[in-house]
C-alpha cells in the first residue's frame, strides 16, 4: 500500500516508523508538516496514498485532507488523554506506566477514533531518552497494527465515547511548572523537572545574569554547596546545589532574546564560559574558552566503583576477559573534544588484560557523528569542522587497528553517519531491535570519512554501499541485519539492553574457538592493508571532506546552521515516493 507520512520534524519516531512501514512492504513518501498546508496536499495529490500517517505533529492537519483520506495520528498518550505535553504531564506526576494511542483525525483535537494504542513502563530517564525508546517501541508497534486492521478492512475503530475510556484534557505543560525553586525544590523533583523538559523545551533559569534554558539532569553524591550554587564542572558538564544535594546538567541553551549568537543547545560550561564572571571571581585565565576559570573541574576516574552515584560521560568496567567502554553524550554528539577523551579512554581498555572489548553498550543514542551544536557556536565553524572530522577518524582507526582481541560495538538505539562509521569498525555490530542507523552523511551535503568507503563496502558490497549513501534512508535495525550492517539483533527493552550485551559479550569470551578468530582477524587487518592502505582511505576521504568544510558557498555551511537553529531549509519533501529502507 502507498502511505505517506505526514510529520512536522522526520525524528527520531518519524524515521522507525518510516523504516519499520517499509520493511512491511509498503511504499512510503514522506512530507514535511513544518512546510506547510500546501506542501501536504501537494504531497496528497502525487502520491495519492491508501493511508495517511502522522507519527509527530505538532500543528493539526488540513481538514480537507482528513475529510477526504483516513489519517491516523500517533498520540504519545494512552486512550482519553488529550492535550499537548502528554509525556510531560506525565514525568512531572512521577507516573510509572504510560502509553500510546493511534488515533483518527477529526475536528476536535486527540477526540478520534482509536484503531491501536500500548503502553510501556515509565524509566527514570530524560523526557528525550523514553521518547526514542520505551516510547518508540510502543508507538511503532501500534502504528503497524493499526496498518494491518486498516488494510484488512473489517475493523472498526473504537470511540473515545466508550465508557471505559476516561478523557483527560491538560493544558499545555509551560515553563511555569518546570521552573525550579532550588532553596525548597529537593534534589528529586529537581531531577523530575530537569528530565521533564529534555531535550525540548528545555528548563528556563538564570545564570550569571542571564537566562538560559538547562537540558538534561543527573544526581551527584558528594558534592553539596548553599542550594543553587554553582560548584563545579565536568567534561563539559555543570554541577549545581540543590536543598539536599547536587545535580549534573550537561548542556545548556542561552534565551533567544539574551542576544546570544548561538542560542542553541551544547555544553553547560562552554555556554556558561562566555558570561560574565561572578563579582569576586579574580581576572580570567588562559585556555578558558571551554570552561568557566572560576569554577574547579572536578574529575572522576574511568572506573567509578559502583558505590558512586555521579554523572560521567565515559565509563570502563571489567567483568572477567570482558572490558566494557561505555559512553553516553547527548543526542549521540561527539565534539572534538568528546572524541579525543573517548580515544584516551579506548587506549586505555586496549591495556587491561582482556579478549572482548564491548564498545558502548549504553542505553538510548550510540553516536551520530559530530557535534554540529559546538560548530556552528565556534569562532572558526569550517575549523571546527575539520578538527572534530580528524578526532573521529582517529578514533574510528583506531578501533580499526586493534588487532589482539575482538572488538563489539553494542548499539542501545539509535545512529548516524560518522556513529555508523564507529560501529561498522568493530569486529561485530549488535543492534537492540528497534534501533535506526543512518549510514550516510548526505542531509549535510557531504560525502562523508570515518572511512566509510572501506567499512561499508566489506560489509554490505559496493553497489549496496551506493545505494545506502545515495538514497539516504533511514534503515531499520532488522534490514541493518539482513544487509550485513549488524550482525546480531539483541531484543531487549532499552532498560534490559545493558544486561543482555554483557551475558552475550560473555559467551563470546568464553568461545574455544576466539583465539583462532583473533588470529584470522589479523591476518585479514593485514592483507586489506597490503591491497590499499587505510591512510589511502582517509586521504582520499579527507580531500572530499575538506573541499565542503573550507567552501563558504559549499551546502554544508547552509544546512548545517538550518540544523541547529531549527530552521526549515530544502525541499519539503525529503524522500521519494517509491523509497523502501
């Protein structure tokens, strides 16, 4: 069946469903809500769809466009909710248990016909975090039912009038109810509220002076100070007093109207580096363009014993001939900064004494490529492209040249082109079922390095490697799979992910037959190094790469801002009608 998608933003829930419709066998167009009216019937009239598809909308549907098709729009609350901030109603109420409904579009908004919904167990996690896993598992499973009910024809959708549906309606969830009062709010609800409001809208707050919004939050176990004070910062990261303890924000997004240049999520204490210092706080120091001066940057050992309860980016632990380098930045953004510390860190498990080396592993986004939030802020973007380019190819060649033991990259969810890259240099791909990759670098205008050009075709065969990076589609962990892509699907839940990888990373440690296969990779690093070396690969790669940074006239420089500024740029139509993952 022709479906289109309808979406305000092709996210993170877009693109499953996108890829999860197509491995059914349906062709799939997608159009851009954000573009407006005209661009959806415009995208109605071409493909002339048997189903319309909303899985995120943020503006309602033309009514002549759902008087005339069946639309069915993907709600991120259970049946009789209704609103605009489902799931941050519910973190804010502490629920344990939500759920997603499929509902009909009609006049009166989230009153439709319900053809599926599901519900899955509220994580103490990120608002951003549950919604591209427990959120997404539910939603994309009730998309696909609703699908089969509508194409056999004889379901009938149930009404919300029905008298076990209790309807709810809650406003929209403003800044007022997330704005912390941190001489009463304990450390818990302050972690509530900051979790409720990742990534978007974020919390709204004063720093210095100034209003920005805080994104992300994690709880710190020794560190205390008078509540709100600032105490330290950590890898980029921003340490603040509550009541009764402390907490971690990683980044942090300055008020459109504070004039900032780059009002725009990334680092907390680069962000917080360029406000004035506090009375008191002596002359600046030199090198103090990442972090304040006149905060301490206070360290945590690679190995934190499992006592501590701290925020780190970057994590090694080690359970028997099995190492685990695992890390978490936010939305999968790896700045030069986080590669370089990341390439330390991966040195460092190639000394411990073990046979398996588990890259990742964490739950949510594994990595999608560079931090374009830190370029676009730079002085020098076309720069700081090209240093962030060169630190994630030191790091994918490393992984690469490791020789003496069996590398896996574990992809807990989601990832995108140079996060692709890092995990096809692994020995072994294992992808949680429900994960997305993106192997391409196209939506930036660019040709791509990490050495793709030798990673993807070893897997998947040239013309595959084409297609994958011409087309530019998102593809399902399932069609990853069965391309070649990853080599094993681990159905977990995102909570249980962790758990399984390290049972599984153990048998592979424990196979009699891991030394020979340790021998047989060597001898094939060897040979492919003997037939066209991989400095051949990244020179080619970077010449490409370097031509698009330094060209102020290049595409990149265009979409790379629209990106992260949130702006509409290019055709509302980011897929061709007879796309399949």
């Amino acid at each position: 069946m022709d479906i289109l998608l309808v979406t305000s933003a092709f996210n993170s829930l877009s693109q499953r469903v996108y890829a999860e419709l197509s491995d059914e066998g349906h062709r799939v167009d997608v159009v851009l809500a954000s573009h407006g009216d005209d661009a959806v019937r415009a995208a109605v009239r071409e493909v002339r769809p048997g189903l319309i598809v909303a899985p995120m909308l943020t503006s309602a549907l033309p009514e002549d466009v759902w008087r005339e098709h069946t639309c069915l729009i993907v709600r991120p609350g259970p049946a009789g909710d209704r609103g605009p901030s489902p799931l941050d109603w519910a973190i804010d109420e502490g629920a344990s248990e939500w759920g997603v409904t499929v509902l009909q579009a009609e006049s009166a908004p989230d009153a439709g016909d319900i053809w599926a919904d599901g519900s899955f167990t509220l994580p103490p996690a990120g608002k951003s975090d549950v919604y591209r896993n427990e959120l997404a598992d539910a939603a994309t499973a009730a998309v696909l039912l609703a699908v089969r009910r509508f194409t056999e024809g004889s379901f009938k959708p149930r009404p919300q009038s029905d008298p076990g549906i209790r309807v709810v309606w809650r406003d929209a969830f403003r800044q007022e109810q997330r704005r912390i009062d941190w001489e009463n709010d304990d450390t818990e609800t302050v972690l509530r509220k900051l979790r409720g409001g990742d990534s978007r809208p974020g919390v709204l707050d004063e720093l210095c002076g100034r209003e920005v919004y805080l994104h992300g939050g994690h709880p710190e176990d020794r560190l205390r100070g008078e509540p709100g004070e600032l105490l330290a910062t950590r890898s980029g990261a921003l340490c603040r007093a509550t009541r009764d303890g402390a907490v971690w924000i990683p980044e942090l997004r300055p008020r459109r109207s504070s004039g900032d240049p780059a009002p725009f999520r990334r680092p907390a204490a680069s962000v917080l580096a360029r406000f004035p210092a506090p009375p008191g706080s002596g002359p600046g120091m030199p090198g103090s363009q990442d972090r304040p001066y006149w905060l301490p940057e206070i360290a945590v050992p690679l190995e934190l014993p499992p006592s501590r309860t701290t925020w780190a980016d970057i994590r090694y632990r080690q359970q028997g001939s099995v190492g685990f380098l695992s890390f978490s930045f936010p939305g999968g953004a790896m700045s030069t900064t986080h590669c370089r510390r990341l390439l330390a860190a991966y040195r460092y498990a190639l000394t411990r004494p073990t046979s398996v080396l588990v890259l990742g592993g964490a739950r949510d986004v594994f990595s999608t490529g560079g931090h374009l939030h830190v370029i676009e802020a730079s002085a020098d973007p076309a720069g700081e492209s090209w240093s962030n380019l060169l630190a994630m190819n030191d790091l994918v060649e490393a992984v690469l040249r490791t020789t003496d033991r069996v590398v896996v990259a574990a992809l807990g969810g989601n990832a995108a082109a140079g996060g692709v890259m890092l995990a096809l240099a692994a020995d072994e791909v294992w992808c949680r079922a429900g994960g997305v990759l993106n192997p391409h670098h196209r939506n930036l205008g660019l040709y791509g390095s990490q050495f793709w050009t030798y990673s993807l075709p070893r897997r998947v065969g040239a013309e595959t490697a084409e297609r994958l990076t011409s087309e530019a589609r998102p593809v399902s962990a399932a069609a990853a799979e069965r391309l070649g892509l990853v080599d094993r699907l681990v159905p977990a839940s995102p909570g249980e992910f962790a758990a399984e990888v390290a049972r599984l990373a153990a048998d592979v440690a424990a196979d009699p037959d891991l030394p020979r296969r340790i021998t047989t990779k060597t001898t094939a690093r060897h040979a492919d190094e003997l037939q066209q070396p991989l400095a051949e690969y990244r020179r080619t790669e970077l010449a490409r790469m370097r031509a698009a940074f330094f060209d102020p006239q290049a595409p990149y420089h265009a979409l790379r801002s629209a990106f992260v500024r949130g702006l509409a740029h290019g055709s509302a139509r980011p897929l061709a009608a007879t796309g399949t993952a």
